[in-house]
C-alpha cells in the first residue's frame, strides 16, 4: 500500500517559467517498510523556501500516511520558450539541494527540455 501512495505523488510539480525557489522534499512512508520517494517542487509565490515546504508538506501529511523532510533547496530558472531548465544555489534555511537527483526528477517531467544544474549562485 505504501509504494502504491507514494507512486501518485507527482515527482516535480514547478511553475511554467521564470525564476524561483525549489526545495527538493523527501516523502516517507508511514508504514515499516521504510520507503520514500524525493520530490521537486519550485513556486514564484515563495518568498523563503520554508514557505513551498510548509504548504506541500502540510498538505501531503493531512492526506494521510507519509512524513515529509526537506533535504535542501535552491533555485531553478525555467524558460518554458527555449525548452530549458536550468537548478543552482541553495537554501539559507535547507541547504543546498543534491541538484543532480532534482535535475533526474525534472527530466522525468519535463523529457524534451534541456536541463541543467551547477552548484554556484544563489
């Protein structure tokens, strides 16, 4: 039950373009068999970090039956147009993300893009 619950939580969920902050949450079963599935999610709206962590957490955890932990953040510049992705920085609060499993769950999403990341910026 808990990898069919997990497997309905899309992987990457960000905003159509622009640049914002991303936060790479890990989403954890519940159950004893200890599974989790990684999760991109980036918003405009976000002024901090913590804000896209509080709301998509909350969220997931009302559903029902996951426990959520931010393993980091950054920021994504999505130029929707060019068909390009590109992660980098870091989160004052989080961290920094591990941009290469961030980039592996938006090249799921987003397969005809050219996605990039870098450690530097912020």
């Amino acid at each position: 039950m808990a990898a069919e619950r997990l497997a309905k939580i899309p992987e990457a969920d960000i905003d159509p373009s622009g640049v914002f902050k991303y936060v790479l949450i890990r989403v954890h079963s519940k159950e004893e068999d200890e599974s989790y599935v990684d999760i991109v999610r980036g918003y405009s709206w976000a002024e901090y970090h913590a804000d896209i962590y509080d709301k998509v957490s909350g969220d997931l955890e009302r559903a029902g039956g996951v426990d959520c932990e931010c393993v980091g953040g950054g920021r994504i510049k999505h130029d929707s147009a060019q068909k390009k992705i590109h992660v980098y920085g870091y989160s004052m609060g989080f961290g920094r993300a591990n941009h290469a499993v961030s980039t592996e769950k938006l090249k799921v999403r987003y397969p005809d893009y050219e996605i990039t990341w870098a450690n530097e910026g912020y």
